[in-house]
C-alpha cells in the first residue's frame, strides 16, 4: 500500500514538471498584443549638375538605400526639382527614376535665374512613398560654360577647349583649371587627353587620327570639367569626321581560317583524313570478328 501511495505522489509530481508552462502561468488579459512597427529606409540621393555648352544644364540624381544589408537602386519614385532657396524657389519639374534609380532633368538656358553671387542653387526632392522616407539634396554652382572647337593642320588633329565664367553677367576666361578631352564610345568614353587651361581660359589637346567611328567616319569628341568646387560639372561636345568608317551592319563573315565558316578545302581535308582514321578502325574491329569465327573449336580429353 504505501509503495502505491509513493508511485502515485511521483507519478503527479512528474506530470507538473512536464506540463507546458503557459497552462501554469497566469495569463493578463488586459496586456495588448506587441505590434511590430513597419520598417522604414532613408534614401541616399547622389545629386549633381552639367552645364552644357548651349547654356542649358542637366540635373542627374541617383537615387538608394540600405535594404537588408544590400544598397538597393529605388526604381519608381518621383523626384522633384527646384531652382532657388526656400523663400524664392521655382519648381523647375518632376522625373520618375528608372530600373537604375536615375533620373535626369534638363533645365533649358530660360529656366535658369542666378542669385546675388551669380550661383544656380539646384534643390532635388523626395516627399517619401510607403517604406520610403522623404529627403532631398542641394547643388550650388557658379554659371560658367565650357566651349570646344576642333583644328585640323595638314595631318595634326587637336581641339581647342576654353572656360568661361558667367557668373558675373560678363564672360571671363577662367585659367589654371585642367580640362579632359574624350570621345564618346558605345558604353562610355574614352579620355585622349588632358589640358590646362592659360590666361585665355583656353588649352590644346592633340586627338589621334585613327579613332574609329561610325559609317561615315564620324566621331563624337567631349570635353569635361568634372567635379569642380566652384562650377561642379561642365561639358561640351563636337561631331567631327576624324574617324575611320566602321560599319555596324550584320554581315556574314567570309570563309577564313578565323571565322566560324572554314574554307571548303579545309572541310574536304578533314573529313578525308577523318575517314582515314576511323576506316583503319574499322578494318581492325571486321578483322578481330573475323578471327573469333575462325578460332579452331577444341575437343573435350
């Protein structure tokens, strides 16, 4: 009996310890569920502007955030341009980034009105959508314009670049300031040269003459101030034909060694020599079977 009592009183010690500790814990019916907050990213915005040589400016935004360890490129959102400080600012339009997150706005030379110093003050803005939180950025530039000419002596192919400052309402050469040339290429372009600029704001840079271009012989030639603490970025371009004509028509390719289509005597040799190889194999194979069958049979002792 007492055995019986003693495995009892185990037996229910047991089953507490093992029950779940929610049905032994007292629950508060009045304490409100946890409501987890949806998560929120600020947005990173590259802002930058290029002065071109018709006095017209481009504003190129790049637009992304930080989402799960990645820095995603935000596609979809309106940004929103403006021109002047806050007491005097004019919206100049509105752009939707693409699959890249990049938006470009071109402000025509109408549009553009300096301040007292002769600045552009370039606002881009995001007021926020869904996950997304608003924020913008700000450009201040000094009006200037950079020009290219191209020069052509005998054999000698150059350009002649000069910059200038517009920010005083009189144009004034700029000097000590180094220029890049480049020629504009399929994906990017490619940097000839560089020059700095002289008293006159001008500089010479040599280009070669064996560039190639397009079907008649046309190649794009740009020259660059990048990055400038007082203009930022400026750009000029010119269409010469200085190239080499390439076509970029689909043609196909000639019978060469190089080319996917061989000449035909190269084809008949190998399929020849080919033939050759694998007929002397086959020749052995005929030949072994042959050789089985004539194996004499041997009599059983």
């Amino acid at each position: 009996m007492r055995k019986i009592i003693q495995l009892l009183i185990y037996s229910f010690l047991t089953l507490i310890i093992a029950m779940p500790g929610n049905l032994i814990a007292q629950t508060d019916s009045s304490a409100k569920p946890e409501v987890k907050e949806a998560a929120t990213y600020a947005p990173l915005i590259e802002f930058v502007s290029i002065q071109k040589n018709d006095n017209s400016v481009d504003l190129k935004t790049s637009v992304k955030a930080k989402i799960n360890g990645t820095l995603t490129k935000l596609a979809g959102l309106k940004i929103e341009f403006t021109l002047g400080t806050d007491s005097t600012a004019k919206k100049l339009g509105e752009v939707i980034t693409d699959s890249k997150g990049v938006a470009i706005f071109n402000c025509n030379p109408d549009q553009l009105t300096t301040d007292k110093e002769g600045k552009l003050n370039f606002k881009a803005s995001f007021v926020g959508k869904d996950s997304i939180e608003a924020a913008e950025e700000m450009v201040a530039v000094k009006r200037a314009r950079l020009e290219i000419t191209p020069v052509k002596e005998d054999s000698l192919l150059t350009v002649k670049v000069k910059l200038i400052d517009l920010s005083t309402g009189t144009e004034k050469p700029i000097d000590s300031t180094a220029l890049g040339v480049y020629v504009k290429r399929l994906f990017s372009a490619l940097k000839l040269g560089e020059g700095t600029t002289d008293e006159a704001g001008e500089a010479t840079i040599e280009v070669p003459n064996n560039l190639p271009g397009d079907d008649k012989g046309n190649i794009t030639l740009l020259t660059r101030l990048e990055e400038n603490e007082t203009y930022g970025n400026l750009e000029a371009s010119v269409v010469q034909q200085w190239g080499t004509p390439v076509s970029y028509e689909l043609k196909e390719l000639p019978r060469a060694l190089w080319s996917s289509h061989p000449p035909i005597w190269m084809m008949v040799t190998f399929v020849v020599l080919m033939s050759a190889v694998w007929g002397h194999y086959l020749v052995i194979i005929i030949q072994l079977f042959r050789l089985r069958k004539e194996e004499p049979e041997l009599e059983p002792d």
